[in-house]
C-alpha cells in the first residue's frame, strides 16, 4: 500500500517558519516528481513547489519564491518544504503528492496523494 504521510503543520503568527515534511511508504519513488500544493476553504487546490528525483530541477509557485524551498532526501524517502516569511495568505491545508511525469503545477498530473497538514498563519 502506497502511503504519503504529511506532518509539521501548525500555527505560526505572521512573519514565522514552519517546516512541513512528507513520508512516503509501501515504495520507493525512484524517477519521480515529488510536489507541495495547498487549498484554501472555498479555493481551488494549487500547486506550490515540485522537485525531481535528482533534485537538479526545482520549480515553484510565484509567489512563495524566495520564501519556501523544498528538499527531498532519497534515502530516507522524504521530502520536505521549509516555509519562511510566512503571510496570512499562506493559510491552507498543504498536500504532498507523487508523479512520475505530466504539467507538474497540475493536479491531474499526480496519482499518489497524502491527506493533508494544516498550516494556519495569524496575522
């Protein structure tokens, strides 16, 4: 059984950091993509950052550029995404998810999903 399992949300006033990591378990994803997205209540889902297997391609969302990096560790199957500078508008619930090809800012693209951490930014 294929498992992604997200961890590290939380409450953060604005201005703070959260560092939220993603477990995968049942296999290993050698050759794929690894991505964060989020949904806001009332907002469609979207994609925030995405890492290849190497972690020699690197994309993210506009507007957490500068702000968030993500990390994978191989390994250890994990993949990370550290958050600074974090603003109100960063609230949502933050999903990982696993794809070995396709528009990588699509969620279409992605077969393997966790369940979601909370990331609640006050202002």
């Amino acid at each position: 059984q294929v498992q992604l399992v997200e961890s590290g949300g939380g409450v953060v006033q604005a201005g703070g950091s959260l560092r939220l990591s993603c477990a995968a378990s049942g296999r290993t994803f050698t050759n794929y993509w690894m991505a964060w997205f989020r949904q806001a209540p009332g907002k469609e889902r979207e994609f925030v950052a995405a890492i290849a297997w190497s972690g020699g391609s690197i994309f993210y969302k506009n507007s957490v550029k500068g702000r968030f990096t993500i990390s994978r560790d191989n390994a250890k199957n994990t993949v990370s995404l550290q958050m600074n500078s974090l603003k109100p508008e960063d609230t949502a619930v933050y999903y990982c998810a696993a794809t070995r090809s396709g528009a990588l800012d699509r969620t279409s693209a992605y077969d393997v999903w966790g369940q979601g951490t909370q990331v609640t930014v006050s202002s």
